[in-house]
C-alpha cells in the first residue's frame, strides 16, 4: 500500500450530534482558577444535554456513573483503532456508550486482558492512566493467578545523584511518579479473574478531558497497525521521526490522539531491536527474492564453519549487461562504513557512455585482508564470466594490491593520485612549499611525457637531493608503474586518476543510509539509490537522442560528431575541435610515410607544445605526446589541427570509440562477430552476450507481433538444424554434458537449502583506520589541518583574544606612551 493510500486511511471526520436545549441546575465543587474555563464549557454542554451534575474536573456525576462531557466522533475507518491484543479502543467505546461503569470489588472477568480494558476504559473517563504494575505465580504450575494495576503516577522517584556529562551538570527530570494509591487487584478463581482489591483514591490533580489521550495507556493511535505500517513506510525515505510525526499527525484533528516523535523513534528502535540476530537471514532472503524476480541476478555469500554471516557480494542482470560495454576500466574503493555493524561497503564503479558513473556491483566485507579481497575479486569473475578489467584504480592499500595481482593478473593497476598526493604532502615536508626549487624539480620529473625521461629525471633528483633507499619516496619509486604518470600514457581510464567516482558514489548513498542502518535495510536504501541513479541515467538518454547538437564551427568533423556521441562527449569534442582553431603547427621531420609537427598554442611557449606523429601508411594513425585519446578516447586540439591542415573530411572509424556514442548500450560491440576462429569453443563471456543480445530483442522489438513471429520461426530452424546435425552424427548428449543455458549464477546456497543453512549475524567489523584516540604522534600536516585559525590580537599580536579583550592592552599603552616621551 502506498503513502497516499494510508493517508486516506488515517483521514479521520468529526461532527457534532444535534442535541436538545434542556433547564438544569449545576454545582461547582472547586473553585480553583486554572480550571475555572474548562468547568464553564462543562457546564455549557452539561446544560445543552440536559444533565444535572457537574463537578470540578468536567465530569457528570449521576449515581457512581461516570460521563465524559465530549462531542460524539463518527469514525472514518473502524481498522484504525484495532489494537494488537483485541478489543475495542475506550475512546470508540465512550463515544458509543452514554456511560463507562465504575469497577467493583468481586466483579468477574473472562480473561485479565478484559479487566484492563474495562479498568483502562474508567481511566479515560475519569482522568488518570494505567500501567501493568506486576504478576504473581502459582508455586505448582508457575502460572500467574494475580495481576496488579496500578495508575501511572503509583511509586515515587528514587533520587540518584547528580549527573556530570563532559564537565556539565545534567538537569534532573521532572517526576511522575508521585506516590498514588488507586489500584485494583485481579486474581484467578475457577477459570475467571476476579477483582479482589479497588481503590480510587489519587493524590494528584485528574487529567482535563482535552488532554486525557496523552495518557501512554491511551494514546494507542500509535501503537495501531496502520500507524505502525505507515511509519515504517515514511523511515525507508530516510526521513526523521519529527517528520513522521507531524506528517501522520496532519492527516487527523487529534481526537483519535497523537503520535510524538519520541513514540515514533521508539517504534523504529524496537524493529531494529527485533531484528537483531537476524539480520543475516533477512538479507539472504532479500537476495533469494530478488533472485526470483531477475533470473539473471547474482550474488554470493561467505560464511564461516559455524555459519555466521562474513561478506557478500551481488550484481543485477542490468549491471552485468553495462559491464559487457564499459569493463575497460572500474573503481574499487572500501572507506565507506555506514552500516549497523560497520561492515565496509565495496562498490565496483564504473563510467558510462555519458561519461557518469555507474554502478556494476556491491559487496559487503568482514574484514580488509588479503584473503576476503581474493575472495570477492573471484566472485567479481564468477559474475562477470571470467572477464577481469582492463584496469582498475584503488588506494594504496598492500592487501588489496596483492590480491588484484592474484586474480586481476593481467590487469594495469592504478594508485588513487588524490591518496599518493596526501602522502606525499605529510612525508615530504619541502612539496608544502608550491615555490621551492625541490617542488618544481619534483613536478618536472612527475609530468614527464615518457619513461626515459622519467627514469633520467627520477635520476637528477635523487642525486641532487640525497634521497635515500629508506626514504618515503624512494619506496614509491619501486613501485612506479602503479601511480607515475609516464607508466600510464597509454592506457585508457576514462580520463580518471583517483578513486574520486568511488567516493562520490558513496556520498550518493549518503540519503538513504545512516550509521544505524541495519543490514537488509541497507540493501533496501541500495536498491533505492541505484533506482535513482539509473533515472539520471535514464534523462541523458532521453536528452542526447532526442535533441540536436549545435555547431560552433563549419567543419564538418563536427556535424559527424554531434550524431555519433552522446550529449555530454560531443561537448568534449566540441572543445576540443574549437580550441585547436587557436594552435599553429611546426613540420620537424617527414620521412616517406611518417610526419612529424610540433602543435600548440600559439599564445604558449613552445616547450609546452606537443609532439604530433602522422602515420599515412596504415589507415591515417594520428599520436600524440599528451596522449588525450589514449587515456580519454577522445581526440586532442593537437591532432585536430592536424586533420584541418590535411583537410581531413571524416573522423577515422577507429578514433570514434562506439563506449561513448549514444547506441552504446544498445549493441555489444562486436564481441560475437569478431571470434578468432570458427571451430574454437565459445567462453562463458561470449554467451553471456548473445544472451543480452536476444534479451534487447525480446524487449525491444520483439514486442511486435511480426517480429515475435520471425524471432520463433528462427528458433525453430536453428533447433532442427541442430537436431538434424546430431543424427547425421549419431551423437547422443549424457545428462551431464548439457550445457547451462542461461546466466550461471553461484552461491554458496542452494535456493531450496535456504531453510536448511543457519546463518548468524556477524560481529561489527573491526576494519583497518585510526581508533578514536590515536596513540600515535599527529604530523605537522595532519596538526595545521585539524586545529582552528586562532584569532589575532591587533594590540598585542597574540593569538586566540581580540584586541577589546586583551590582557596586555594596558602594558601596550605604557610602552607606547614611553617611546612617544622618549
């Protein structure tokens, strides 16, 4: 049921029921001034329904009757007062029954929850509340046979002592408790319970009428199902529970009663209580059920021998099929714990044709070691059908480094440059200078546009500059080829150095989940994200096939590329192609087929120009020494100045990558097609896209009748080509030689054994970080960072004071008093 539905479910009318104008006299017991306005509107309505005893709380006194001077409530939805434990609610059967009988000494009840009804009910009328005081058992069976309730001002406040909280006293609450006597005593007798002790004597002030409902014995509007569901529904869009209070409230006038932020948060604290110890299962059936619904869904769990929960990992069938197209290049990043039980979220992140990010998978970890990252790079492949990245960015992380070169072998391996640079601020005290001669002699060796002169320039520095074997940056230099910027040039990242899309895919997740987030509502608040992100996705494809690029320029690679990429990659290109109207070009060398141009800016110096290779003997090759298209898969100004002057009419089919034009997740670029051979075996990648294929099909086109028709009558041929092929053959299939058609998804459960397996919640992970209070000595880096600016003095120069609250004010006057005698 949606939100707006329970809100026409809660919407709850009143009016008043005509009455008859009677003479009656009327008798004010107390005279006291803060009730004297509410016993005149008793009196008022006492006098239109014709009663003649009204005393000093507003109740009707007619011969040990009890009746509340209230307009009758005509109920919209009888269900929105059903209670949990049965029975009507005291105020439905108030506004039924004229009068509310007052308990007896042996009155006999069916069952002790009746008592309580009809005891509670008195309360209601009468102005106080109740609570289950306590129970008494049988020696023999041990079944309770007494019950004591008690009104809720019973007992006195024990006083505890003076709190400090950080230096600060804590103010006393005020009490509540305040020692009253009314109770009544219930005992069980031949099946029934029977009321064996009463007393209505209070020794505080009854509750007014108005305010009767904030009673907690009362107010049971929020503890209604229909509450309680609402309220649930209102906490998966992560809104507060003052929210959700004023929200419920607005839809009722308050006679039904009111639901506190306090009750609501006591709700969700109580769900998430019940949940405990079975969270585990939850999420396993969560990704059963999602399973059911999408055949083509994975996931995967790892459990200990005792069975207790420790890391999963899942993918859907639309993140799967995004992964066939952009797998050139993925972010793996395990800093985000926002969870109940602080289990490190791993998100895959990739890039799309719009140049956003994009979500391939999730996993949950216990731990950050060698052998849970191996683990989950593993199912990565299972998922994937044994396709690795072609290069992936990362932390600098040893356990995560080690396991990629484990299982990713073939893969190129990036260090985030944002965590490098960190590192190298807090290690390298002469880089927090921008201006000193070892940060400009740094960034000239970091910049540099290839290998040799990386490793000559890594040579002058570390002799000018004594950098020894044991120094910070001489074990980074080792590994190089993981963060240098010369090891990179010619692989494709997407234009990405650091695991920033990682990170700001987290800060996504950050309005659905919080750190009381449980595990299944975790999965929830996922499901949800990745819903909204897939819509933003969703928009550029609407924006970039419905619309018309618009030129800047005349050229025509420019019209090319405004009906090839998509919205946000042609404005790359674009500029791009405009600002290389404002490069010139020098001719170095031309050797047969090879030529040679120094392009750049014509305003730039020309030992910041770039180095441009036209090769003319194998299909028109273009490189460049900034190595735009290598790492981005988009041409630089450099080489457009270079088809201008050959006045190239078209793009090269293999400088126009099909990842960034707006058909791209519309086909599989050719990795069907193009096989090596004819009679090799077909891998669990290759299949995996003919079924994609023919599920954009089925879903696409297919959906006509005539296009049904020829895809079955396809199928049909292929079956009895394939069927005539075996008996010419003579070869008959064993059961266990069929092979899986379909997605291969592994677990480490059967669905049917789901209620076999005991899963245990796992403990709150102790993952890698700083503890609250570090032990370790702060660098001046990490100081400057976290403490304050402190505040000039402009009299005396000091810091933390301003100058009208300086101590030394008066010593400054002296001495500048002296210097102008002197």
């Amino acid at each position: 049921m949606s939100v707006h539905s329970y809100f026409s479910l809660l919407s709850i009318t009143r009016k008043m029921e005509p009455t008859s104008s009677q003479p009656c006299g009327s008798r004010i017991e107390d005279n006291d001034r803060t009730q004297s306005a509410f016993v005149d509107n008793a009196f008022s309505q006492a006098s239109r329904l014709g009663i003649e005893e009204v005393d000093a709380h507003g109740l009707i006194v007619v011969d040990d009757e009890v009746n509340l001077v209230e307009d009758n409530i005509e109920w919209a939805d009888t269900d929105i007062n059903d209670e949990d434990e049965g029975g009507s609610t005291p105020n439905k059967a108030i506004s039924e029954n004229s009068s509310v009988k007052k308990p007896f000494v042996n009155q006999v009840f069916d069952d002790w929850m009746s008592a309580f009804e009809f005891y509670n009910s008195y309360a209601l009328a009468t102005g106080f509340g109740l609570r289950k005081s306590s129970t008494n058992s049988s020696k023999k069976t041990n079944a309770v046979n007494s019950r004591k309730f008690v009104c809720d001002r019973e007992g006195v406040k024990k006083y505890k002592g003076k709190k400090v909280d950080d230096g600060k006293e804590k103010r006393e609450r005020r009490a509540v408790r305040l020692d009253c006597k009314a109770k009544m005593i219930i005992k069980l007798r031949d099946e029934k319970w029977v009321v064996t002790t009463f007393d209505d004597i209070h020794s505080h002030i009854l509750t007014s009428p108005l305010k009767r409902q904030m009673h907690r014995s009362h107010n049971r509007f929020s503890k209604s199902e229909s509450v309680k569901t609402l309220i649930d529904c209102l906490d998966e869009t992560q809104m507060p529970a003052a929210r959700i209070a004023k929200a419920i409230n607005s839809t009722n006038d308050g006679i039904s009663g009111v639901v506190t932020p306090d009750q609501v948060a006591s709700h969700l604290r109580k769900k998430r209580v019940n949940n405990i110890g079975q969270e585990a299962v939850l999420v396993a059936n969560h990704l059963q059920n999602k399973r059911s619904e999408d055949p083509n869904f994975f996931f995967s769990m790892e459990l200990d021998t005792d069975g207790t929960f420790r890391s999963m990992f899942w993918a859907d069938a639309r993140a799967r099929d995004a992964y066939i197209t952009f797998s050139d290049v993925i972010v793996f990043d395990v800093t985000y714990k926002t969870n109940r039980l602080s289990l490190p979220f791993a998100p895959f992140t990739g890039v799309n044709h719009h140049r956003q990010s994009t979500l391939f998978g999730c996993a949950l970890l216990a731990d950050e070691t060698e052998e849970t990252f191996s683990w989950l790079f593993e199912q990565w492949l299972t998922c994937m059908h044994g396709k690795a990245p072609d290069a992936i960015i990362t932390d600098m992380d040893p356990a995560m480094k080690n396991a990629i070169g484990r299982v990713f072998p073939d893969t190129h391996h990036r260090f985030c440059s944002w965590h490098i640079h960190r590192h190298l601020l807090e290690h390298v005290a002469e880089m927090r200078d921008s201006t000193s001669k070892f940060c400009l002699d740094y960034n000239r060796w970091y910049f540099s546009k290839n290998i040799e002169d990386c490793e000559q320039l890594w040579e002058d520095l570390v002799c000018n500059y004594e950098i020894g074997d044991s120094d910070w940056l001489s074990r980074m230099w080792e590994q190089r080829e993981h963060w240098v910027p010369a090891y990179w040039r010619n692989t494709f990242t997407a234009g990405m150095t650091s695991s920033q899309r990682s990170e700001s895919m987290n800060a996504f997740f950050d309005g659905y989940v919080n750190s009381k987030t449980s595990l299944h509502e975790f999965l929830d608040a996922c499901d949800r994200a990745l819903v909204q992100r897939r819509k933003t996705e969703a928009e550029e494809d609407f924006k970039s096939k419905y619309s018309k690029a618009s030129m800047k320029t005349n050229s025509p690679l420019e019209e090319e590329a405004g009906i090839f990429y998509t919205r946000n990659m042609f404005n790359i290109f674009q500029d791009e192609l405009r600002d290389s109207s404002g490069c010139w070009h020098d001719q170095l060398s031309k050797d047969g087929a090879v030529e040679e141009y120094l392009v750049g800016l014509r305003n730039d110096v020309k030992s910041r120009w770039c180095r441009v290779f036209y090769y003319d003997s194998d299909g028109m090759t273009f490189k460049c020494d900034c190595a735009k298209f290598e790492r981005e898969g988009i041409l630089c100004k450099h080489i457009f100045r270079i088809m201008d002057m050959k006045q190239l009419k078209k793009v090269p089919d293999h400088y126009m990558l099909k990842r960034w034009s707006i058909q791209a997740m519309y086909q599989v670029g050719g990795t069907i097609s193009t096989r090596p051979q004819v009679g090799s075996s077909v891998n669990p990648f290759e299949r995996w896209c003919l079924i994609s294929r023919w599920q954009r099909l089925v879903d696409g086109p297919g959906r006509d009748e005539k296009v049904f028709k020829r895809m079955t009558e396809f199928c049909d041929i292929l079956f009895a080509e394939e069927e005539q092929k075996q008996k010419e053959n003579e070869v008959t299939l064993e059961a266990s030689e069929i092979p899986i058609v379909g997605s291969e998804v592994y677990s480490n459960f059967a669905v049917s054994q789901i209620a076999e397996i005991t899963i245990r919640d796992p403990p709150v992970a102790k993952t890698k970080g700083r503890p609250k209070n570090p032990t370790r000595l702060k660098s001046g880096l990490e100081t400057s960072i976290s403490e304050p600016k402190k505040r000039t003095c402009q009299s005396c120069g000091g810091k933390g004071h301003y100058k009208s609250t300086c101590k030394n004010k008066s010593q400054v006057l002296l001495i500048g008093a002296a210097s102008v005698l002197l």
